[in-house]
C-alpha cells in the first residue's frame, strides 16, 4: 500500500511539471516537422531523449545531414549535467533502490524533476520517482506530438510563428540568471560572440560542432575570467578541530 501511495505522490508532484512540458515540447514537435520529420520520428526522438535543448540540437543536426558522431558529442555537452544531477539525489535515494531502479530512473531526470526531487523531505522511494517521471513524460511526448500534428495541419506561416516558443523558453532560462550575475551575463556574450564568429567566418563548420565548440570555449573562458573563489576555512579547522 506504501507503494501505490507514493506512486500516487509521486504523479501528483509530476503533474505541475507535465503541464509546463506541454507547452515547450509542442515546440518541439513543430521544429521537427519543419525539419522535414515525420510524426512518428518527433514522437519516438521525444520519448528517447528528454531534454529539450538536446532535441533543439539534435533536430539542426538531423536537417543539416550531421554525423553519428557529430550527433553524440552534441547530446553528450548539452546533457552532461544530468550525470551531475543524478550524483546528487543518489544521497537522497532510498534503501529499495537497487541498480535497475536507479538505471530506469536516470532515464527520467530533467532540470524540473531534478528540483521537485531535490525539495522533497525525506528519502525518495523508487514509486515515487516512477510516477513523477510517468506523468512528466507523458506532458513531454504528448506536447511534441500535438506540435507535430499542428505542424501537419497548420499553414507554414502559423507554424513558423508559433516555432518562436522554444527559442523564447531558451532566453527565458538565461535571462533571469543574467540579470542577477554580471559574470553569467559575460559568459552568456561570449558564446554568443563564438557563435558569430563561426556562422559568418567559418560557415564549413557545421552546426553540431559549432555548438560543441562554442560551449567549451565560454565554459573555458568563464572559467579563466571568472574562477570561483575557495570558500574562506573555518578557523577552528585551521586549528586542527575536527
């Protein structure tokens, strides 16, 4: 009964989530349409791989004819900090959870899963990360495929106008932080400057590893610029009290 009780939470929790994700992965679903995707593609890349700036870059490699390799070195930039995340709710991770409940919940950590987890009192039980990531996925497959059939529908104009979504939802996500952090702000123009650079000075480069590049570069030069200072040692450490 414990179970079906923290599946039952776990849903509700998700439930938040998978109204947010309708929205942006109907964005989705128009942008591989435009891409020249047919339903059932944007479908199954949806299901397959829940992020939406890998799907956004995996989409532009797709249309643009990239490689394989071009395609997996993308996908592992952008979604390296799921790896992170899943580190850090390890230590939130109940005793019931063995190695195949932790390889299928991997599967389902997003940014938005990975903070209602992470807010949660107590210890997270296996049922409860299945039902979040249930509902969650359902929210995030269901909008690509409702964008997907409008992108069928729809006249080329309205499709183009309502692609704007995802883009807005991408500068949404680094405004705020912009704003609150001048060094956020200069990391964000630098990429944007290498970007620039490689669309008009180097344009032979494609676009899978021109996304690589520019992220390593500004991670690199933030880095430099803009290192995070040690956290100042406690005295009494410095005095040798443990």
């Amino acid at each position: 009964m414990n179970r079906i009780r923290s599946f039952k939470r776990g849903a509700a929790d998700g439930f938040p989530i998978c109204l947010g994700y309708l929205s942006v992965s109907f964005g989705i679903g128009l942008l591989a349409m435009k891409a020249g995707m047919t339903v059932v593609q944007a479908v199954i890349l949806s299901l397959t791989n829940l992020t939406s700036a890998g799907q956004a870059a995996g989409i532009g490699i797709i249309a643009a004819g990239g490689t394989l390799l071009e395609t997996a070195l993308t996908q592992f930039v952008i979604n390296l900090r799921y790896a992170l995340m899943g580190l850090s709710l390890s230590q939130k991770l109940d005793k019931s959870f063995g190695t195949p409940q932790r390889l299928l919940v991997s599967y389902g950590i997003t940014d938005e899963v990975f903070g209602v987890s992470s807010a949660f009192e107590g210890k997270l039980r296996p049922e409860y990360m299945y039902g979040m990531i249930l509902v969650a996925t359902a929210g995030w497959v269901g909008g690509t495929l409702l964008g997907a059939l409008a992108g069928e529908a729809l006249p080329a104009s309205v499709t183009n106008a309502l692609g704007i979504m995802l883009y807005g939802m991408f500068i949404a996500i680094i405004i705020p932080a912009a704003k609150k952090d001048h060094k956020v702000f200069c990391v964000i123009l630098i990429a944007v400057g290498f970007s620039l650079l490689f669309h008009y000075a180097m344009p032979f480069i494609t676009s899978g590893f021109a996304v690589i590049i520019c992220a390593l570069l500004a991670a690199v030069a933030g880095a430099v610029l803009f290192p995070v200072p040690d956290e100042e040692k406690d005295p009494e450490t410095e005095e040798g009290v443990l």
